[in-house]
C-alpha cells in the first residue's frame, strides 16, 4: 500500500458529532467509527499509510504501536474495500 487519498465523488455529512460518507457509485451511506472518522480526515492530503501511522502513533503514546497498526490496517483496508478510499 503506498500512498492513500480519499475516493474521487465520495460526498461528507456531518450530524450531531458523527461523521458520514455516502459512496457516489450506489448512494451507500457509511456510518464512521472514531478511528475511521480521523483517518478520512488525516486524508484530505494523500500521505502514505507509514505517515498516519506515526501521526496516530503520536496521538496516543499509551496504546502499543502493534495494536495501532493492527487498528489502522482494519480501517484502511475496511474503507479501501468499501470504495472510499483509493490508493493514489
């Protein structure tokens, strides 16, 4: 996985604190956890998964840095699959 950036049409909504994504493709609505609501947000700039890796890494020194990685792969590889996000 080299660089990421948010898919092309992919439309942003925010209600009452939580972050939605609606596909451009089908109109499917996506409801993002925590950590995928800061990742789409890291990603307004492509950057390379090793780079919101240590951004997250700094973010929350007391969590293991294996259980971040393990954490951000799930999400990245959740979005990618779902269409939101693309590699650049």
């Amino acid at each position: 996985m080299s660089g990421l950036r948010r898919a092309e049409g992919v439309v942003e909504s925010e209600m009452e604190g939580d972050l939605f994504l609606v596909r451009p493709a089908d109109g499917e609505i996506y409801h993002l956890d925590r950590m995928a609501a800061a990742v789409w947000n890291l990603l307004a700039e492509p950057m390379s998964r090793a780079e919101v890796l240590a951004i997250f890494r700094e973010a929350f020194p007391e969590v293991g840095p294996e259980r971040i990685a393990a954490d951000l792969d799930a999400a990245l590889d959740e979005m990618l699959r779902d269409g939101l996000l693309e590699e650049a």
